[in-house]
C-alpha cells in the first residue's frame, strides 16, 4: 500500500471511530488555510450548509461566512488557539464548514468598490426599474425622480463610501418589492447587479456593524465546500499512559506509529507517518510527514509530502510537496512544492532533464520557484 493510499484509508477510519484517532482540533486543522484570501469558514448548528429561509437578520439572505485570513489576524486565532472563541459571532456552532469561491463567482471586495461602480449600478437599477414598473410602489417613475431618489438614498447612508451608497440604494429598494425584505434585497444584488457575494476586510462593518470583518455568498452555488470541520478544541483531551511526559500539541496530533522519545525534554520522531497537527519543536530523524504545520525544530531525514515549513532548519531528506515558507534549507532533495521564502544554503534539486536527476550542490539565498517547481528557474537564484 503506497503512502497516499495509507493516509487515505487513516482518514477514512478516523472518521469512522473517532474514539480510536488522536483528535485534533479545529484550530490545528484550519492553520494551514490560515493565510491564504481564498478561503472562508461558516458556522451552522446542523449538518448542512446553505441558506435559510427564515433568517430573521435585518441583511440580504444569503450564507455568511468569515474571510478566514483577515478574522486570523483580527482576533488574534494563533493566541486564543481558538477559531471557536475568537470570532465575535456563531463561534459555539458545532460545524464548520471551510470553503472557496468558484472561479467564476463575482465576489466584490467591499473595500474595493469604486465610485464608477457605483455609477455603473446605478444606470443598471435605473432600468430594472423602468422596464419592471409593477414590482415597484413608486408614483413617479422618471429618470428625474429616481436619481433623486437614489440621491436621497445615498446621503442616508452610514457613510459616504461608494459601498454604502449601493448598499443603501437596494436596502431601500427591497422594501418597495413585493415579499420578504431580506429576499427581495439578495434578489436585487444577486439578480439585477449580478453579484456572488460580498466580502468585507476593512473592518468598518460594511455589511453589520457588530461583525466588522465577514462576507455573504448570495447562493451556494458561489461556493465550492473544501471540508467540514467538528469546532472541536479538545482542551480537555487526556494523554495515554506512554504520552504522559509528550508535550500537549504533540499527543493531539493526528498520527500513525513512529516511535517518540523525549531527551532532556526535547522531541525526537523516528517513522511512522504525521497525518496533520502542529509540530512546535524537536527532531525529526525519519518517517513520512503528509500535512499539517512544521513551526520548528530539525528535520534530519525523512519524506517532507505537503503541509507547511515555516521555520527550522531542513537538513536531509525529501521535500516532496507543501510549502517552504520559512526557515534554512541545508541539505537533502528537493523534488517539488511551493518555495515562498526562507534561506537555501545547501542541497540537490531534482531535475528529470539530468543525466542522474540532480544538479550539484549549490549555496545560494532568494531567488524563486515557481508551482510545480521548475527547477531551472531554482537554479537562477541570486548566487551567494
């Protein structure tokens, strides 16, 4: 059985019993997502993700969610190590569900917004509103009139910002329209402007006050869902006899066999296979590692397969997949991942174009490495 193919079935077993999985946390299994703008989380009290129609909120209908970098660094996540206990609303939920706008969404960066699209949503509202006079109680339906409607509308708005002019206008709009508000105003964004949602990183509240960073997908088909989360923090979780003296973070780590040992309080991993969980520090001697977050410490050997290299030193082994964002690499193979930063002083990297796969060893800091790695690019790095 090959090593994806083990992961897989641990997974899946895991799943199944979780009494018999080392669990672990929330926090522990959205770090990884943490940094990236692309993902959000949504917290529901079922097990289901959508809209609910009987939302009694006074905001377009729609699936709120939390942009998942901006809400990690708002509210201190890394702190509290809590995503659970650090957002200001629907943290006690029981799931959480990570996802990702589809490529062809039209999200709208609040923050963004402009006063010519602004200008360009208006004209659009304009003739909806002309060419659908029924939907509307308006006695006067000229051009005139609703622009100084519109006008009217925009000056009564929390702020002056081109966003909360538009926001307004279709708040105000949706009242007019036959049928529950909160409907009529996602019909109105969605429908007539044909937006997929609306994501708000200012921090001024755009959509509520009282969530100054969230975001609304007007449909669930905006959004892709990348995986359900338990919203888990398992603070309470008891050791195994053999894990008594094991620092915390690396008893609630997700793992397959290896063999730990603990040296004048230092961490040292011989095989096995790291599933996903947050290694803070130690030695790692040899063994697979499949996901997760590599804070610190010493990698010695091994098959680094994905996750995050953030700091520490890279001294042997095989860097197979995941991102290197920080730390040395000193020595071992470089086969493919994502190179975002940190120091190269020593090492191969694996060319399939090479009589033997490898170039020479090479001492050398920056540079850039494109996804897959390209390793002629790699090479062109800055000579030190």
């Amino acid at each position: 059985m090959t090593v994806e193919k083990l992961v897989e079935y641990l997974l899946i077993e895991a799943r199944k019993n979780p009494e018999l999985n080392t669990r672990v946390s929330a926090y522990e299994t959205l770090k990884p997502y943490s940094t990236n703008e692309d993902y959000y989380i949504s917290f529901t009290a079922i097990d289901k993700i959508g809209i609910n129609p009987k939302s009694h909120y006074e905001t377009p209908l729609g699936i709120y969610t939390y942009p998942l970098s901006a809400i990690w660094s708002k509210y201190d996540v890394d702190k509290k190590m809590s995503v659970g206990k650090a957002v200001p609303f629907a943290g006690q939920q029981p799931y959480i569900w990570l996802i990702k706008p589809k490529e062809n969404s039209n999200l709208v960066d609040m923050g963004k917004y402009t006063e010519q699209d602004f200008k360009n949503d208006k004209e659009k509202l304009l003739k909806h509103i002309q060419n659908n006079k029924e939907e509307y109680a308006l006695t006067d339906m000229s051009v005139n009139s609703i622009n100084d409607m519109f006008d009217s509308w925009s000056n009564s708005a929390t702020r002056s910002t081109p966003i909360c002019k538009m926001w307004n206008i279709t708040r105000k709009l949706s009242m007019g329209r036959n049928g529950k508000k909160t409907t009529q105003w996602n019909v109105l964004l969605r429908k007539v402007l044909g937006y997929s949602g609306f994501v708000d990183r200012t921090s001024l509240g755009y959509i509520h006050e009282s969530e100054p960073v969230q975001a609304v997908f007007l449909s669930r088909s905006a959004f892709t869902v990348v995986k359900q989360v338990l919203n888990k923090d398992y603070e309470k979780l008891k050791p195994k006899p053999e894990e008594k003296n094991h620092p915390v973070w690396l008893f609630r780590a997700q793992k397959d066999g290896g063999l730990i040992e603990m040296k004048d309080g230092v961490v040292h991993w011989r095989g096995g296979i790291w599933i996903q969980g947050i290694w803070h520090d130690g030695i790692w001697h040899n063994g697979s590692w499949h996901n997760g977050v590599w804070k610190k410490g010493t990698w010695m050997n091994g098959n680094f397969n994905g996750g995050n290299f953030n700091g520490g030193n890279f001294n042997g082994g095989n860097f197979n997949g995941g991102d290197f964002n920080g730390g040395n690499f000193n020595g071992g193979v470089w086969y493919d991942g994502n190179w975002k930063g940190g120091t190269w002083k020593s090492g191969y990297i694996y060319d399939p174009k090479k009589k033997g796969n490898y170039k020479s060893k090479s001492r050398f800091s920056g540079g850039f490495v494109e996804s897959p790695v390209n390793p002629e690019e790699f090479w062109k790095g800055v000579q030190r």
